[in-house]
C-alpha cells in the first residue's frame, strides 16, 4: 500500500469513526469535516504510514548487503545507513552496531533504482 493510499485510509477511517451513523455511500459523498480537518487527516495519515515503514528486526531482515536505515534505541548516533551480512550488523563504515528497527531507503525519483 502506497503513503497515498494509507493515509486516504486513515482519513476514510477517521470519518467512518466520527460519523458512525452514517451509511458508507455518504461516508464518501458527503464530507461533513471542514477542509482543515480534511487536510489534518490526511496530513495525520501520511505520518503513520511513514512511521509503520520501520520494521523490527526480530519480524524480518532486509537482503544481505542491502543498505537500510537503521534506528538503535538509546544509542548516541541512533540513526545510521547500514546492512546485514547474514549474521550481524554494520554501518557503511564498517562500525558493529545492534540496531532495533531499519527502513528501506527508496530509490531517488527519475534516478536508477
């Protein structure tokens, strides 16, 4: 699911959620938030589909040598680019690290992928 569809999602549900009354046809044909609540919805949407991207690595591990974004609670430098070898982890400069959570990086728009 793209950022796009997760967060019309998650205003549709907001919606769906303030205005349970209503049948799910006008859910959609009528919009009874105003534009700012709309906007804010969206907005509210859009930020956690960014932040349900970040996987924890006891779910699943990237490719092995895939770089990835990495996030290690309570480390001085908690966000590094790194990759798993298959065994453990490391920083683009060969730096060990234990990471709790990584991010695929996605590839620059118009650019190679």
């Amino acid at each position: 699911m793209t950022t796009e569809e997760k967060a019309r999602a998650y205003a549709e549900n907001r919606l769906r959620t303030a205005h349970p009354d209503m049948s799910p046809s006008r859910h959609k044909a009528v919009a009874l938030f105003d534009t700012y609540d709309m906007e804010q919805a969206y907005e509210d949407g859009a930020t956690e589909a960014l932040a349900s991207q970040w996987v924890s690595v006891e779910d699943r591990l990237p490719k092995p040598h895939e770089e990835v974004l990495t996030y290690t609670i309570g480390a001085i430098d908690e966000n590094a680019v790194a990759y798993h070898d298959g065994e453990d982890w490391y920083t683009t400069n060969d730096e060990h690290i234990r990471p709790h959570y990584w991010l695929p990086i996605p590839p620059l728009k118009g650019g190679d992928e």
